[in-house]
C-alpha cells in the first residue's frame, strides 16, 4: 500500500480588518467645509466681479453725496466752481443729497475688477502650488505647501484699503469746494433766500454711515425703521 504523507493543517488566515484613524472623521469634516467655504468664496468672488464689471460699464454713473447742511428747506447748492445742484431727499433723516458724477466710484470698480481677477489668478497657482508638493517640501528652510500667494495679497490688499480709505474721509469727492452757497425756500417766506455754507470732509464716521446706507437701503423699513 501507498504510504501517504500527512503534511500538518495550516490554519487559513484571513486578512486582519484596516483600522481607520481615531481622528479620521474630524479630518473629513474639516476638509469638506474647507471646500464648502471654497465654493462659496469663489462665487462670491465671480459675482463681485460681475457687478463690478456691469457696474463700470454703465455711461452715466452717478453717486449721492449727503450732508446736514443740505436740509431745512434746502432746493439748490452751488458750489465755488459755479456748478448747480439740485437737493434730493435722503432715505437717512436730517440730511439731504446732491446727485455727482460718480468719478471716484468708477476708479473703485475699476480696482475691483483688477483685484478679483490677480485674486482668482493667485488662488489658482497656489492651488497648483499646494498640488505639487506636500508638508515635508521646504524651499531654503521654508514650508512651500502653504498659499503664499493669497496669504500675501490679502495683507497687501487690506494696506491699500486701509490707506485709501484714510484720503477718501479726509477729503470732499471731485467737484465740492469747501464754500459753497445753498438756496433755501421756506414755506412761510414768499422769496427764498441763499446761505453761504462751509463744508468739511466725511471722516470716518461720514464714510460708514454713508457705505452702510448704501449696503442696506435695499433692506427699507428694517434698516431705516419706518
């Protein structure tokens, strides 16, 4: 008879389960908002430079400028230039507007659309940038995976509007002396009558007040309160 050879039973061994990493699904939430706020930046960058771009391509673009100078029965404000204005109503109370050229407006829309388009180019190569390399790539001792781009342009960006921001209350807009004479016509006078006027910058507190009027004028009684 055949001698068979027993060979001894190996036990079958099965693959031991991959164990995900305790800090796993905080690393995925982290990332997903990342690119929720990625998404939400980006559209928010392209629609701003949409309104930017339909904004200064408008012919007649003009902007009101308001002091409390302009109010008590004011209808007309000439400046020391000789030009005319009429007064308009304001939607803040205690104050009247004179309707001007929106030069420095058009200036402003203009940088917007230079600054949203080097922004979106800076994302897009620091994108590439942070692709390329990883948390051990180092450039003369320096990690390069890091946006360096926009890091730095946001902090260049804020200085410049920072310091544009300081001349634009510390001066009237293009077109406004500092005396100008305001026509007055009362009810309960038969013939009107003309003040001379002296007028000062904005401020600070001229400037928010006025871009918070604009931010929130379309919101009506809940901004104004009636």
């Amino acid at each position: 008879m055949a001698q068979l050879d027993q060979q001894p039973l190996v036990p079958t061994t099965h693959p031991s389960h991959t164990h995900l990493h305790p800090d796993a699904l905080r690393y995925a939430l982290i990332a997903l908002t990342s690119f929720l706020l990625l998404v939400i930046l980006l559209a928010l960058q392209l629609f701003g430079l949409y309104s930017a771009v339909h904004g200064q391509r408008q012919p007649d673009l003009r902007v009101n400028w308001c002091s409390p100078a302009f109010r008590d029965f004011a209808v007309a404000v000439t400046t020391g230039n000789c030009q005319k204005y009429t007064v308009i109503d304001s939607s803040s109370n205690g104050i009247g507007c004179i309707s001007l050229p929106g030069d420095q407006q058009r200036d402003w829309l203009t940088g917007t659309i230079i600054a949203l388009s080097v922004a979106l180019v800076c994302q897009v190569l620091d994108t590439i940038l942070m692709l390329l390399t990883n948390s051990k790539t180092k450039w003369r001792a320096v990690k390069a995976q890091r946006p360096w781009l926009t890091m730095f342009g946001g902090v260049i960006m804020l200085v410049v509007l920072v310091v544009f921001g300081v001349f634009n209350a510390k001066d009237l807009p293009k077109g406004v002396t500092e005396a100008v004479w305001i026509y007055r016509k009362e009810p309960s006078r038969e013939m009107g009558r003309v003040c001379r006027g002296l007028l000062n910058p904005p401020g600070l507190r001229g400037v928010m007040i006025g871009y918070m009027d604009g931010l929130f004028e379309s919101w009506g009684g809940v901004y104004h309160g009636h």
